[in-house]
C-alpha cells in the first residue's frame, strides 16, 4: 500500500556485454545501464545510442537525443536519448534534469 504516494521510477536500458558468474551479473553492458539510470530524471527513461537504433519506430514513443556524455567509470562517451514513462511524447526538460 502507497498511503496515496506517487513512486516515479527512474530507469536506465543499454544493450552490451555482460558476463554472469553464480549469482553475479557485471561487465560494460551493466555499467553503463547503471550510469544512465543515475542520470536520469524521476519518471524518466534514458536509454543508450545502441538501444536507441534498435528500438527504431517499434514503441510508441519519442525520445530526445542528449547528445554524447562521460559517464562515471566509463572510459568513452556514451550517446544518450530521454523519454518518459506513461508518455508518447517527452515533455520539456527541466530543471529536475542536470548532469
């Protein structure tokens, strides 16, 4: 039970290597999923170029091209799109939105 609260989940999705050793899961394609869904806003997706590409048109969906950015512990600049969950459309960024 909420008691009447919102949850806004945040969410970060890319598509890369990982390897899986008993119960553990890491590797590229984790932490960069990771970095993104640390950027992103309450309510927000972000999701990687690569994700990006292979979504093409398929959702209903519009996502926002971020551009290219550094990422904590990543050594190349990840390019990164916004959209926003229960959307078909990305509203205007605010300033609940900062790297």
């Amino acid at each position: 039970m909420t008691d009447g609260k919102i949850v806004k989940l945040r969410i970060g999705v890319n598509l890369g290597d990982i390897i899986v050793e008993g119960e553990d899961i890491f590797g590229d394609g984790v932490n960069v999923a990771a970095r993104l869904e640390d950027i992103a806003p309450a309510g927000g997706i972000v999701v990687s170029g690569m994700v990006r590409d292979n979504i093409g048109n398929r959702l209903d969906l519009r996502f926002e091209d971020m551009g290219e950015q550094f990422l904590k512990n990543i050594e190349r600049p990840v390019r990164f799109y916004l959209s926003w969950l229960g959307e078909g459309r990305v509203p205007p960024l605010s300033s609940h939105f900062s790297l």
